[in-house]
C-alpha cells in the first residue's frame, strides 16, 4: 500500500492470495513499449499480479471469456490459468494455478 501511496496510483491491488501465497516483492517498472507496470511478486512461480498502467486496452488471444458485472474476463488455461481484464483505465493480469484461485484474487481486489 505504500508504494502505490507514494507513487500516487489509481489501481486496485491484491489483498488476498491463496493460502500459502504471499508476496514477496513489489516491481515498479517502465517497458520497453512505454508502459508502466506494477507487478506483485509472490512466493508461488505460478502465482502473480500484473497492472499495465495504460488507458489502452490490451487485447489478447482468448481461449473463453466471461462477462461479470460488464467487466469481461479472458481466460487462458494451460499449466496455470491467466485471467485478465481491463478497468479505470488499467489492463490486470491475474496468474494462479486454478480458476478458482484468480477469481479469490480478482474477489478481493481492493482500491487505493
């Protein structure tokens, strides 16, 4: 929380993970295409936190997408399932090992 105070960040962050999951770190960076990104690192290789601070939506091949409340989610299933979705301007990249488990991130986003 204090990283996105003192950066003055208008994102939603992670508050709960599944359980075992904690972040480790907090990455501030600039890509090489010019965007901002914020990524919460955890203690899980299949389990982090993406925001591309953009007012461009990033689209993606989808494998399924689901409409919840007029956000649309893209899910794409492998090994691990990645969930992204696009809101205030912000495009969220959710990794975890189930479904199940990016939807109880995404659930308990919480606003700066």
């Amino acid at each position: 929380e204090q990283m996105i105070e003192e950066e003055d960040l208008n994102i939603m962050y992670p508050t709960v993970f599944p359980e075992g999951v904690t972040i480790n770190s907090v990455r501030f960076n600039v890509e090489s295409d010019g965007n901002e990104t914020v990524q919460f690192v955890t203690n899980d290789i299949d389990t982090n936190v993406q925001i591309v601070l953009s007012e461009n939506q990033i689209i993606e091949d989808d494998i399924e997408t689901t409409e919840i409340e007029g956000t649309i989610y893209r899910i794409h299933k492998s090994d691990f399932v990645s969930v992204s979705y696009y809101l205030n301007n912000n495009t969220y990249y959710i990794l975890a090992k189930s479904l199940d488990d990016a939807f109880l991130i995404i659930e308990n986003m919480k606003e700066q």
